[in-house]
C-alpha cells in the first residue's frame, strides 16, 4: 500500500541523504566519511594496550570529475578532537617518535584498510603522511587518483569533550577542499534512541529501542540490570520479553532474566557481557507493549533508561492521545489573496477555462485525517469540514492510503482535475465518508487539498472545521487571506459642498504586498454617494507596474493594466491633485473610495447576475476590496463646520431630507424636505416665492414665511419670531419649532442626543 511505498521513498530520501552529508562533490575529487559514529566524551582510538590503534572510520578520496596527478600535497585538519599522532601515523602503524613519517603507506600500511573497505590492495593509492601538529596532518599523494585508484586512510584521533569532530580537507589544487561530520561525541557509555516514535490511544507496541556503545568495551565484562520505567499512569503489557532482546556488533552478551512487573512501570532486564567488545556493539529491545491507564496524562510518553553502565537517559518513546483520529494540517498556511478566481472570463458564470486554471491560486495547505490506532475511524459516517462563509469551495484533491472515500453532493464525471463542476461548486463546506479497507493492519490516512475562491475584502486565517459521527474532528489553520491590495488616504479628509464642481481630496494610494497582486484588466476607484470625478493624476511611484490607460465614467476612475504591464515586485500606484463634483441633489454624509475591477478581484458577479443562484458555483456579490473616506458632504462646506447636528424623528422613526439639520442662535433649523416629513405635509403644499423670497406651508392653517425676516404669517396674521429663516447652500433653512407652533404640531427636545421629536 501507500504506506509502504511511502517509507521505501522515505528510506530512499535518507540514502540520497547521507552522501550530502558525508561527502562532497564539486571539483576534480569527491570525499566520502564511511560512517558517521556515536562516540563517547573521552574516546580514544588507541585501546588499552598501547600503541595499538582502532580507527573511528575511514576517509576516501575518489575521481569526480578530472584525475589529480601525482605528488601533489594537501592537509587534514581536525576540530573537537586531536589527531592520534605518531603514535598512529608513524613507521609501520607502531609508536615510534618523531613527527614525520619514515614509511609510504597503501593497503599493507595501515592493516585491514582495503579489507574493510572493500577495496583491493593495488586500488588504494600509496602516500607518505606527516603529523605536524596534533590537529594537522600533512598528505602527499604519490599515485594519482583516477578511475581505478583511491585514496584511503584510517581516522585515528583522541576526543576532547562532547560535540561534532569534524575533518577537513584542505588543498590549494588538485584534491577538492571540504569539511566533513566524522562523529559525534556524547557524554557517557551509551546512546539510547528509539527506530521511531508511535502514537496510540490505549495499548501501543513501541518501535525497537536502540541501547549503543558509545566506544569499544563501553559495557564492561559483567551483569548489568537494564532497567525501563515509563511515566505514572503507564504500564507495560508484555509477560516475558526475553526473545526480544539482541546484541549486534562486537557485543558478547546474553539475557540472564527478566523482571516483567505486568501492570507496572517498571521493567527490569539483566544481561551479561561475556567479554569486552573490540568494536562498537548495541544491545535492541523490541516489540515492547505499553497500556495507558485510566488517569494517563496526553502528550509524549517518556521512557527512562538506567543501570549498569548504561548511560542514565530520558527519550519519548510514543505519544498517547485520548483522539483515536488526528486531524492536522501537513504544513505552514498557504497565503491566498482574496479575489481571485483563475480561468473565469469576467462575464459567464458557468464558464471556466480549466486551462488557466493556477491551482496555486487557490491551493489551500493540505488537510489530513488519519487514524491514530487501526479501526479508529468509523466507516459509514459522514464527515463534515466546513469553512468560514467568506470562503467558498471549488475542488478538492483527495489521496487515501487504506482506505476509500465518498464525497457527498459531487458529480465526479463533472470534475475537471480536482476542480468540481459548476453546479457543485461554490459552497462553504463539504460532507464526505471515510471507509477504511476491510482487514486494514495499517491506521487509515486521508488526505484532502482543497481550491477555494474568497470574499475580495476578506482578511485572516481560514479555518477548516471537521466534525461528524465518523470520530473526527477539530479545527485546523489551512490559509490566510489577504486583500490584493492595500489603500492609504494622505492628508486630512476634506470637507466638501453641495452643487459645486472641482472640490479638492486628498492624495490616494494604492500598494501591492506582493507583485502581479493586481491582475491584467480594470483597477477601479469608484466614488460613493454620487459623487464624479473632476480631475486626477495617476501615476506608479514604486515598483516596476506598467499603466495602459487611465480614464474616468461618471464615479468610476478606470486604470486599465494589460498583461504585459502586470508588476514583478511591489508596486504603488498615486492619484494626487485629485477633486470632485458634488451636485445639489447629494445627501450630506461620507464619499468613500472604493478599490473595485477585475484586476483587483475576479470573483464578483457583474449586474444583475450578482444576485442570482450563480453565486453557488464559487462568485462573490462582494464588489470592493477595500474602502476608505476621502470627503464629507456638508451644507455649506467648511462655513456649516461647527453647527450642532440635530436628529429628527417621527415618534421613534427617523426622519430624513436631502440635508442635515442644525443648530444656530439655540434654534432648530430644517430643510423644507425634513420640514414635510417631519410636520407630515406634502411636498406640494409647501410653495417657494423666488420673487418674494417666501415659504408658504399649507397645513391645517396656512403659514408664511419671509427669507431674513422675523415675521411669521399665520392665516395672514403676524406673529414675531426671534429668528428669521436662511439660506445655507442654496438651500432655504426654516426655524422649525416656530413653525411647529404655528401649526399645532407637538414636539419634544432632548439635549442629550441633540434630538427633536415631533408627535
């Protein structure tokens, strides 16, 4: 299964690995570390009797691309270890004094060279070597390195404390420079590992733990009670685990008694070691069965190792969860721009050319769904994964190993790829059922990489939710979301009149995070409130943008950007000098710019089709992307800054006009349209004398007033106000609780919200 295959490539991954690690290939030579061991703190490779050498490993410089030619020289330099010396490199391999070597040296030279490497005697080439230093050593090559001869020679070297020894080659020609991992010190006799770490819900069987020697004869002829504990809470299961100890390399020993405390933590193994190694051995216990009791605690579960001569250690073994299932992502969050939607044409909803379709574009992190114990899901049962409402789904790649999955409510002869058809496209979640293979001995794993389109102003982390009665579920992070672009208003916002042209705003700014975040086609910079465009420039102040054209419709400034022009790095594109119109019939409140256009965004339904069942198939009725105020319409522009405000309302209901009311000499003042929704007198009832420059409201008594004067007319009989009605923006301004008076209306004022209410 897919499984196996898996961990063959795994296994393959780390072979192709080891070379990188262990050798290097950029010139006329490679060099190759046979192995890279453990080593103790204090290891030496002179043994107890002296004079007498075991190498750590081997070093080999072979033909890569050129052969070297002969008598040439380079040096070996060693960090966190010393070179063995004359002591090793000296005469025929014996302690003979003196730094520099009397002898040339091939297979014969240093005993067991060619035999351990494989390598036969007159393919090794022969050398003379110099230990200037307890760091250095001097090489001269007297063959050359070619297609048939190598050059070998044993590491002989004294560790000075824990850490990496590592050996470089330094040649000025010839032989290919390079330093190189040759061990690893540790502190103590030994290095407990383990082959892998599982995860189990209530029993596991532990992966093979791993017991070496750090140095030859780390593990002294004796017995020796190797002894497991795991964490309270945990016991081990096994009755007898006798055949499941072996001793491989130069360790001679055997199992003298187990003490199997079944339903207890503890585990006690006695070995004898027959007679100290002469290489490197490790002692493997395997198939080890651990249960979690009642009370386990979740996490890592943590194995201590202890006695003997065995290096006291604590390494986690396996991982225990309550969650039969593990929901998960396989990696970082994808980030996805909002807006986008590759291979739709801007205008037929069910067309989409697959072809440029960019996955990428769309690709959320991968979600994974895999049984933490074999049998955990359970087949049959639905599973849901839902998204946030701003996302909607457009496909989904599904990888099941052991098992077969069922999407729910998806034609698959539909499906272009992984991209669903476009009447199953477009909803905030998708139902699928899980059924692991009948007879699995492996755990289950599904793996789902979903395509989904975003609201244009969305922003965060887009959260896959998985739950259902199949026994998964939780929430994972499989994205963020950002806008195309980002927009900056400099300046203070401007205030602006009615009925006049040309107005002023501040300069605008349009920035990429990335580049190509705008796309070929229509930057939009749309004007609320009916507000148009006056006058502009545009122009990119940063980055490598190209603008085809730039034009303007009614509210709209249209940048056109055409494929050839679409950014490589981050771009900011200016508008400056900029102003408005504002006609008279504009209602005061806020002009906004709205960042809009195919460029920005791909996903919205142009015109009516926005509100159609088409939004299903993955569209948006999300037309901006972002939005930010530039202007406030007032009646009579800066000159009305600093009236009070006032609400007016109906009962509880507010009323409204084409112009805010306010307050001036601690009276109310209304337009004519607020004053007949608010007395509840038709508009036609209400009649402006140009010439006379007078208001006539007919209620139920007729009222008159003159533009400037005090005087107010009730059915023809004068009453003296202390106000007089205004104009304010060509606009006629009534003083409204006089006129309420006049006509019987009853009001309230509350100061504290600055609110009339008329009843």
């Amino acid at each position: 299964m897919k499984r196996k295959i898996a961990l063959l490539l795994a296994l393959a991954m780390v072979l192709t690995m080891i070379p990188m690690m262990s050798f290097a290939a950029s010139g006329n030579t490679k060099t190759i570390i046979t192995s890279v061991p453990r080593l103790a703190d204090d290891y030496n490779s002179e043994g107890k009797t002296k004079g007498t050498f075991t190498p750590a490993t081997y070093l080999v410089i072979e033909r890569d691309n050129f052969d070297t030619s002969s008598n040439i020289s380079f040096q070996l330099r060693i960090d966190g270890a010393k070179w063995s010396g004359s002591a090793a490199y000296g005469g025929d391999n014996k302690n003979e004094g003196g730094s520099v070597t009397s002898s040339v040296y091939n297979y014969s030279g240093f005993v067991g060279t060619g035999k351990a490497l494989n390598i036969p005697e007159g393919d090794l080439a022969q050398f003379e070597v110099v230990s200037r230093t307890d760091r250095v050593l001097d090489i001269t090559l007297i063959d050359a390195i070619d297609d048939s001869t190598s050059f070998a020679i044993p590491l002989f070297f004294e560790v000075n404390g824990s850490g990496t020894v590592q050996v470089t080659v330094d040649a000025d020609t010839g032989v290919t420079s390079g330093t190189f991992t040759v061990a690893n010190a540790t502190k103590g006799a030994t290095v407990t590992t383990v082959d892998d770490i599982v995860t189990f819900a209530e029993e596991g069987t532990l992966e093979t733990i791993r017991i070496e020697e750090t140095s030859a004869a780390a593990l002294s002829k004796k017995d020796h009670v190797i002894k497991l504990r795991l964490p309270n809470n945990f016991e081990w299961v096994n009755s007898d685990v006798k055949n499941n100890v072996q001793f491989i390399g130069g360790l001679d020993a055997e199992v003298v008694s187990v003490n199997s405390y079944v339903g207890e933590r503890d585990l006690d193994i006695t070995i004898k070691v027959k007679s100290a190694s002469s290489t490197r051995g490790a002692i493997l216990i395997s198939d080890l069965k651990v249960l979690a009791g009642t009370n386990a605690r979740e996490g890592d579960v943590e194995l201590r190792v202890s006695g003997g001569d065995v290096t006291t250690e604590t390494i986690t073994v396996a991982k225990y969860s309550d969650f039969d299932v593990i929901v998960k992502a396989d990696g970082e969050p994808e980030e996805l721009i909002s807006g986008r939607f590759e291979g739709y044409n801007g205008k037929d909803a069910d067309e989409l050319d697959h072809a440029a379709f960019d996955d990428e574009a769309h690709e959320l992190q991968t979600l994974i769904i895999e049984e933490a114990t074999n049998g955990a899901l359970l087949g049959n049962r639905r599973t849901r994964i839902e998204f946030p409402s701003w996302v909607k789904i457009l496909g989904v790649d599904v990888d099941a190993d052991d098992a077969d999955v069922t999407l729910h409510g998806i034609d698959e002869n539909e499906m272009e790829g992984p991209i669903f058809g476009y009447k199953d496209r477009g909803e905030s979640y998708l139902e699928l059922t899980i059924n692991p293979d009948s007879g699995a001995t492996v755990e289950a794993k599904v793996e789902l990489t979903f395509y989904v389109s975003i609201k244009a102003d969305a922003e965060g982390d887009i959260v896959a939710e998985v739950s259902g009665r199949s026994g998964a579920e939780g929430e994972v992070v499989l994205g963020t979301a950002r806008r195309a672009v980002e927009m900056e208003i400099e300046g203070k916002t401007t205030i602006v009149d009615i009925g006049k042209k040309a107005q002023a705003i501040p300069d605008i700014i349009i920035s990429e995070i990335e580049g190509e975040d705008l796309m070929e086609g229509d930057l939009v910079l749309n004007l609320s409130n009916g507000a148009v465009w006056n006058d502009y420039k545009v122009e990119v102040i940063e980055g490598d943008l190209e603008i085809d054209d730039v034009d303007d419709k009614d509210s709209n400034l249209i940048i056109t950007i055409k494929k050839s022009g679409v950014s490589t790095k981050a771009s900011t594109i200016k508008i400056s000098n900029a102003s408005i119109d504002v006609d008279r019939t504009i209602p005061d409140g806020a002009v906004n710019v709205r960042v809009r256009g195919t460029s920005a965004r791909k996903n919205h339904l142009p015109g009516s089709e926005s509100k159609s069942t088409e939004l299903d198939a993955g569209y948006f009725d999300q037309n901006n992307v972002v939005s930010a105020k530039v202007a406030d319409v007032l009646a009579g522009g800066e000159s009305a800054v600093g009236r009070d405000a006032v609400t007016l309302t109906i009962g509880e209901i507010p009323a409204g006009g084409d112009a805010a009311p306010y307050i001036s000499n601690n009276r109310t003042y209304a337009p004519v349209s607020a004053v007949a929704q608010s007395l509840g007198i038709a508009k036609n009832n209400i009649i402006w004398n140009e010439a006379n420059r007078t208001v006539t409201i007919m209620g139920n008594k007729t009222v008159q007033m003159t533009i400037g004067s005090t005087t107010l007319l009730v059915n023809g009989t004068p009453v003296v106000m202390d106000v007089a009605p205004e104009i304010t923006s060509s606009r006629t301004f009534l003083p409204i609780a006089w006129l309420a008076k006049a006509l019987d209306v009853e009001y309230s004022w509350d100061a504290a919200t600055q609110t009339v209410t008329f009843y």
